[in-house]
C-alpha cells in the first residue's frame, strides 16, 4: 500500500550474555555495546531485503513479504530466540 512504511522492531540483547560468550569462546576483549550493534545491522539488513522484495515485486505480495515471510521471521521471532 502506498505510504504504509512498517516500523522496524529490535528487541533488546542481553550484552552481559553475549560479554560471556565472547570470553568462553575468544581471548581478545569484548566491545560493550558490538552484539546490540550486530543484531540491529542484521535486522535493518533483513528489512531491507524486504523492501527491495516488494519493489521487484507486485502489490499483492507485499502483505505476505511483510508480516509472512521475512520480517517476523528475521527480524522477530528469530531474533528473540536468539538473542535473549
């Protein structure tokens, strides 16, 4: 639908979680702040590839590319999961 611009969601990441892993599985010094950064340069990626879906394809699938397909699946439900 013309003007109908969805809102990207980040959920919030637990930095302390993702401090300890980085200590357990590396020994260089974890960034504050780089997994929050991560998972907001990979969603806003994700909801780019939807936009660029919808302008190569018709109306009718922009419904199914919006709420469907790629943005709860990467930007929501998988990002849950994975990072809380």
């Amino acid at each position: 639908m013309p003007g109908d611009e969805r809102k990207t969601i980040y959920y919030p990441i637990s930095e302390d979680a993702a401090r300890r892993a980085k200590e357990m599985n590396s020994f260089s010094d974890y960034k504050p702040g780089s997994a929050t950064e991560e998972c907001r340069r990979c969603v806003d990626e994700a909801a780019a590839l939807a936009e660029r879906q919808k302008a190569r394809g018709g109306p009718m699938y922009h419904e199914k590319i919006d709420r469907g397909h790629i943005r709860p699946k990467i930007g929501g439900e998988y990002e849950r999961e994975f990072f809380q």
